[in-house]
C-alpha cells in the first residue's frame, strides 16, 4: 500500500509584514518542493498601510494572495477555512522561517483520527534556544499555568501554538474555530485546544519539524504595555472558562487577595482583573440568554 501525504493548504497570516516575508516564503517554497503530498501557500493579508499582497505577487507569483475583509487579527482564519477545500491546514505567523523538511512530520499525525492539531517546534532567530515546545497545565494555588517541556519524540500537548500549528480544518470548523471572547490577541489557541480536548480530540507536539521565530518583536513587555495587559487578560479568561468550580475558584481567590495585601499584585494586575471579570460575566450572561 502506497504511503500518500494529504494536500496541505500553508497559510501565513500577515499584517504590515514586508521585513518578514522575505524570510520566510522563500524558505515555505523549499518546504513545499519537499513535501510528499500536494501543498498550497496562501498569503491572508489583513488589510495595512502596505499592499503586501501586490509586493508578493510581484516577487512570488507562486503563491496566492487573499485580502481579508478587514484586519480581524487571527480571526480573519475563521472566515478564511470554510472557503478552501484541503482538509489539514498549516497556520503561520509572517514572522518565521522554517526548515526544509518541516511540513512532512507535522501534517503526518492527522492519520490518526483522534488527532486535532499539530504544533512545530520553535527555535531563537539564531537556532540557539528552544522558544516553544510542548506544554503541559500544572496548578498552583488554583492557578493554572503552562508549563513548556521539551521532548525529542511526538508527545500530546495541552494546545498547539497558534503562530506555528495545523489544524484539521472540518474539526476546527466543527467546534467554531477561534474564539472571539481572546479578540484581539492571546489565549486563542490554548482555549481552541482545550474544546477539541474536550471532544476526545488530541494535540502534538511534533519536534521534527523546525521553525525560526522572531520572539516579540513588535512589542513591549513591561505592565503598561498592550502585551501585558491582554496576555494577562486572557489567562484569567482560560481559568475561568476551563478551570472552573467552586474549589478552584475559591482557591484563587484567597490566594489573589493574599498577594494583593503583600503588595504582590500591582495596581495594573487588579485592573486588568477587574475588565476580565466584567468580560467573562457578560459573556456567561449572553450564553444564558441564548
């Protein structure tokens, strides 16, 4: 019986991302002659003050450009999956390299039924450090956190990194893809990975396939910063989303007001808290009404 890879549709999300592509779609091209299987690369623009879109037709005619009806983030991926026909899609942030032989191993899981998503393994721009690997949910006073490990073997995840994954298209439209309730930025994938979870579906770390990513370039990282606050954000949105229960969320709350009254949480942490609570308590209300 004759071993054959499915067709691979690679879409980089861009936005504003003229340094970057020149990086990275020569390197996808290479990928693509080295895949087994039939693979499409797709460049999904959402609208900047640059037309990236005619700079990649210029310069890589190969790949097809598709403008987003707007700049939805990585939700513009929501709208974009039920148009194409491939079953595993390759979802790239416009940021990264990747190596020769990367799509192989991590399109290879999905023939296994129960496999949701895939994710690469992440080094430094300069291949020195290991930046993301597999991730596992431990606990600490009710909190729970991601804990990276790394592995030289496919090994189950918690979620897949959204920046580097693939994804089985019909389960991912299956569960309704990305959750609007991380808009704009951070949390999607780990949400998204725990409702597959939840559907007796699994994620991977593949470590076979390599990417090179340009960790945090475009942003601050102090407690004022848009990173921050959102990162923040929507941690505490996972908790009480997938965390639940009356145990845990006493827990937190006892251990929260504990670091608060040692003077362990700034001022922004509770500010930040206080906007995550209103959010998540509008959307239990709107899930109540429908």
């Amino acid at each position: 019986m004759v071993d054959v890879l499915p067709a691979v549709c690679v879409v980089v999300l861009n936005w504003n991302g003229r340094e970057h592509l020149p990086d990275l779609l020569p390197s996808l091209l290479e990928a693509k002659r080295a895949y087994g299987g039939v693979c499409r690369i797709v460049v999904l623009d959402n609208p900047g003050p640059l037309d990236d879109l005619a700079w990649v037709r210029q310069n890589f005619p190969e790949i097809e450009g598709v403008r987003a009806p707007k700049n939805d983030y990585l939700f513009s991926y929501n709208c974009f999956l039920p148009q194409i026909s491939e079953r595993i899609v390759v979802l790239l942030n416009n940021d990264l390299r990747v190596e020769e032989n990367f799509l192989e191993p991590l399109v290879r899981p999905f023939q296994n039924e129960s496999v949701f998503s895939t994710s690469a393994k992440s080094l430094s721009w300069d291949g020195r450090e290991v930046t993301s690997a597999a991730y596992r949910a431990c606990c600490h006073h009710g909190w729970f956190y991601w804990d990276s490990f790394e592995s030289d073997k496919t090994v189950e995840t918690l979620f897949a990194v959204g920046g580097f994954m693939a994804v089985d298209r019909l389960k991912f439209l299956e569960i309704g893809g990305f959750d609007r309730l991380f808009f704009p930025a951070y949390g999607e994938d780990v949400d998204l990975c725990i409702r597959a979870k939840n559907k007796g579906w699994k994620s991977v770390y593949v470590p076979e396939s390599v990417v090179w990513h340009k960790e945090g370039g475009s942003w601050k990282d102090d407690a004022n910063s848009p990173r921050y606050f959102l990162s923040t954000k929507t941690h505490l949105l996972v908790q009480w989303r997938h965390f639940g229960g009356i145990e845990n969320g006493f827990r937190r709350t006892v251990y929260f007001i504990h670091e608060i009254l040692r003077g362990r949480k700034s001022i922004h942490f509770i500010k930040v808290w206080f906007d995550a609570k209103r959010q998540w308590i509008k959307r239990r209300r709107k899930s109540e009404l429908c």
